[in-house]
C-alpha cells in the first residue's frame, strides 16, 4: 500500500528581495537586500502583505543608499 503523495506548498505571491550578498551592517540591516534582521527572521512567516510592506521598506533603504537606479 502506498501513501498519497501530498502537493507541495504553494510559492509565495511576493519573493524574496534577497540578492545573496548577505551581510549585516552596524543596524543588522542586510547591505545586499535592505532588509532588517528582523525582517529576515521573519520572513517566512509573514502574510504577503507584510512581505510586500517589508520589500518596499527595503527597496527604499537601498535607494537611499544608492543601489536602485
């Protein structure tokens, strides 16, 4: 007899702004993605609203840090 094979979990709605250039600064905030430390913790947690919040947020660091066009 054979177990069911269950279907793998759905992908999130909003990825990841994580760029694998990880590295925290004196705030524990990641110069790679922008995020907080926090925020990368919780990361796989959180609804797609908070993930969406949580980009922007990020995106907004990195601009003003110079590394958004």
């Amino acid at each position: 007899m054979s177990l069911p094979v269950q279907p793998a979990a759905p992908e999130p709605s909003v990825p990841s702004p994580c760029r694998s250039l990880c590295k925290l600064d004196a705030d524990k905030v990641c110069t790679g993605c922008g995020r907080t430390i926090d925020d990368i913790r919780a990361w796989r947690e959180m609804p797609d609203a908070e993930r969406m919040a949580c980009v922007v947020r990020a995106e907004a660091r990195r601009l003003a840090w110079g590394q958004l066009a």
